[in-house]
C-alpha cells in the first residue's frame, strides 16, 4: 500500500481536521498563551483575566493540552515551551498574526462550493473594525511567514554590486529589510498601498533601516512606479490577479529598472500540469474565493509571462523551499 493511501480513517480525519483548526484559533484569538507563558494559572483565575466564562474556557484549555500546545496539572494550565515561543505575543517569534489571518479566511472556504459554481469570490464584507483587525492580521502576517522564509532565499542571492532595490507590492517590508541586511551597499523602496505605510515604516524601524528604505504609497497595478532601480522584488504579488494583469505589473516592473537589471518572482509555484504541489493547488481556490481572477501559476506560465514582459534570461532559481513556494528570475534588456 502507498505510504499516503487513502482509508476510511485518513478521510474521516481530513473532514473533521477543522476541529483542531479552530481550537488553535479560538486559542490565539482569546490570547490565552500569553499570560500562561509568564505563570501557571487555573481556568478561573485565567477567566476573569481575559473575560470568559470559566466552563468554556476550562474546555478550550483541556483541548489546548490534548494537543500539547499547554501542560496541565493541579496547579493549573501553562503553554508547553514550543507555544510560550512561537504563541505568546512577548515573544520576538510570535505567529499569531499568521495564524489569525487563517482565521480570517475560514469562512469565504465554508462556501468554496458556491465559488466554484459561480466563478466569482464569496468572500464576506467586514465591519469597519473587522476590517483593520483583518488588514493587521494579514500584513503582519505577511511579516511572520517572511521571516521564515527569507533566511533561506536571501543569502543564495547574489546582489553584489546593486545598488537600489524595489519591493513591489512589499508589504511590510520583511524582504527588503533581509536583502539590504545581506548586501550593506543596497538601499531600498517598497510600493505599496497607503494603508500600508504605517506597517512598513514600524516594521523597518524596528530593523534599524529607515535611513536605507522608504516606502511610497500606490497601487502598482494602476499607478506609475518610480524608476532607477537594477533590482526588482515582487513577492506573492502576481497570484492576486488574472493573466492579463499580471502581465501590466511585470511590464510596468521591467520598466522601473536600468539596463541589465534583474527581475525575481517569488510565488507558490504549480507543476505544468497543475496538479502539484499540494499548496499551490489549494492556495489557488483561496484566490478564487477572494479575488475575482487571481490563481496559482505554474513554472512555465510564470516563465512565459517575463519572457513576454521583455524579461531575458528567464529561469527558476534552484532554491529549496516550503509550500511549493519558488523564484523565477530574468534581467531587463541592455537597450533599457
């Protein structure tokens, strides 16, 4: 039998595995690994810290144990090291912000049947509050899955000798401040909306790089971009939008840069035949849920589309990466 074969069990286990899911966000969302990362408290003394009823709550923390994100004893509750690491918000690794943004998306996946049968997102509009908490959750947790990620990328890079770097569509800025970290003769600017600005301009402070990055505020699928750069940087920007969008961004991007500059694309990256990685697959019925044309492309239409942009040059950079993720990287024609 195949190692991943498929059973009664193993399906049955797929379709209630949502049930973990939102323990661990219900965990996140109440904040619960916080407090039990300094002390070891009950579930009625932590209760009346955080506002919960203590029937409820105690259930949460009991299910929270049997996954072993907390320890349980007669003392009370405390998070397990690996949750006081990487779940508690006083902690430098904190990824809550990630995993709230999965939260975030849990409903529009609850209706994908009716995505696929109309074509179009089914993503639900939020209240004004809902909104600011959903942008914080997903720039910053842009941020948390970045700095896992470019560690690996960014030192296999060489940028020896450039000198000015766009991050189109940067975010918060997680891969400018790694790339100007790695290559001290680089400085930076991020485009991305206003909205974003405030993110950026924190998360790069925090860094110690705001003499070396700026951020300008556009929408780079509309508005003009600055140009004199001979590095661009367009990380998880294409998957947002349809063939003929992403083939004005990559054009406009080309535009930006001097003669010989180079160009990466770093997406979730399908097989040709589109039916692999795993990720990749499924990360395009997430755009299909909350874009009207945004999708998962594969190595040869991603190729394609740079080569059509005026890319030379084009190829994937051999890098071993998470989720499928992967760069494919060309150079801005000598005539500019």
């Amino acid at each position: 039998m195949e190692q991943n074969a498929w059973t009664p069990t193993r399906l049955l286990e797929l379709s209630g595995s949502y049930w973990s899911t939102c323990t661990l966000h219900a965990g996140v969302k109440l904040d619960v690994f916080t407090p039990l990362s300094g002390e070891r408290l009950t579930a009625d003394e932590l209760a009346k810290r955080i506002k919960c009823d203590p029937r409820g709550l105690g259930m949460l923390l009991d299910a929270l144990s049997a996954l072993e994100l907390l320890e349980k004893s007669e003392q009370g509750y405390a998070a397990a090291p690996f949750a006081a690491q990487f779940l508690s918000r006083s902690s430098a690794e904190y990824l809550g912000h990630i995993i709230m943004h999965h939260h975030h998306l849990v409903s529009g996946w609850s209706k994908l049947d009716e995505a696929v049968r109309s074509g179009e997102p089914v993503r639900e509009r939020s209240s004004h509050e809902d909104v600011e908490s959903s942008r914080e959750s997903f720039l910053m947790g842009m941020f948390n899955l970045a700095m896992q990620i470019a560690p690996m990328i960014v030192p296999q890079i060489d940028l020896a000798g450039r000198r000015r770097l766009l991050d189109l569509g940067g975010g918060p800025g997680t891969y400018a401040i790694h790339f100007c970290k790695q290559n001290p003769g680089l400085d930076a600017v991020i485009c991305d909306l206003p909205t974003t600005r405030a993110f950026a301009e924190r998360t790069v402070a925090r860094f110690g790089l705001s003499q070396r990055i700026n951020f300008v505020a556009l929408d780079f699928e509309t508005d003009e971009l600055p140009t004199g750069f001979d590095v661009a940087w367009l990380s998880h920007v294409l998957h947002g939008s349809g063939p003929v969008t992403c083939a004005e961004v990559l054009k406009n991007a080309i535009a930006t840069l001097e003669p010989g500059g180079m160009i990466m694309v770093q997406e979730f990256i399908l097989d040709n035949d589109k039916v692999a990685p795993l990720f990749p697959a499924l990360f395009s019925l997430n755009m299909l849920i909350g874009t009207p044309e945004g999708q998962s492309y594969s190595e040869g239409e991603l190729i394609e589309m740079l080569a059509a942009a005026g890319a030379a040059d084009v190829h994937r950079i051999p890098l071993q990466l998470p989720n499928g993720a992967g760069v494919i990287a060309g150079t801005a024609p000598a005539g500019g």
